[in-house]
C-alpha cells in the first residue's frame, strides 16, 4: 500500500512539473512581413484593434487582438500548437469567414481570416497554418490583419 501511495504522489509531481505556466508564454511570429508581431491600430471606418475597442457603436467590444498581416501572407504557428478544426469569425459567409482553433503552450486560441491548409494535426513553432484571406475584399482600406481571440475571450495582449 505504501508503495502504491509513494508512487501516486511520484506521479502527480511529475504531472505537475510538466505544465506550462501559460502566464510566461509569447507568441512567435504569427505573420510573413511582421516577424515583430505589429498590432493593428486604429482605421477611421473600422476602428481599433486592440483588445476591448467599441464595435458598432459602442454595441459590442471587441473580443480578440488584431496583428497586421497582407492579404494573402503566410501566417504561422506562434509556437508547436494542435489544430482543432474550423473556428468562423461570421454567421454569414463571406470572403474571409474562416480560422482555425488552436491550443498549445497551455493555451486555447483562434486565429481568424485565415484559411489553414489543416484543420487537424499539429504544427512546430514557425511551420506554416495558412494564408491570410483577402480582407480588402470585404473591408476595402482596413489594415489586413490576423485576429486573435482566445478561448475564453480573455485578453490575448499580455502574449504579445
């Protein structure tokens, strides 16, 4: 019985030294052309992206941090991350409804405006997820961006 407990205790602290402080995390590079991963300011038609800006009016806030990247960059894994499927920014379809779920390093996070080349699978840091969508299309003069939101809808700023 002694052993069995001796050995459960062995392996809780194992199991506990193996977790990520997630509050230590950054993230990599997430776009081709913003290796210092640049946030979005502010545009005088569609507002800021900084995590908690007004959206409509002051309707809504948004719930994500928006990091400049060009139309059609390569947009890639901040760190080695698990893809977890499809993750649409929209309820109606348009040129850029895509994204991708994501978790690694302790995090759950989505990245939108990004069409993967997977949905499933997992990734090294700085292996490419996909292509950043044609966001002129849909919102002609804005700073083409990644969004990012976490999970949790938490701020993702303090990763950056």
């Amino acid at each position: 019985m002694r052993l069995y407990i001796l050995f459960s205790f062995l392996l809780l602290a194992v199991i506990c030294s193996c977790r990520v402080d997630a509050s230590q995390v950054k993230f990599g590079p997430l776009c081709s052309g913003n290796s210092s991963n640049r946030k979005r300011g502010c545009d005088a038609k569609y507002g800021c992206g900084n995590y908690g800006a007004s959206r409509n009016g002051g309707k809504r806030k948004h719930e994500g941090l928006d990091i400049v990247c060009a139309d059609g960059a390569t947009v890639y894994a901040p760190f080695d991350v698990k893809l977890n499927g499809k993750a649409a920014p929209y309820k109606n379809n348009n040129a850029i409804n895509n994204g991708i779920n994501l978790s690694g390093e302790g995090l759950c996070f989505k990245l939108f405006y990004v069409k993967p080349d997977s949905y499933s699978g997992t990734l090294k840091k700085g292996q490419k997820i996909g292509t950043l969508l044609p966001m002129q299309k849909v919102y002609p003069g804005i700073t083409s961006h990644v969004h990012v939101q976490m999970c949790d809808k938490s701020d993702p700023t303090k990763y950056f």
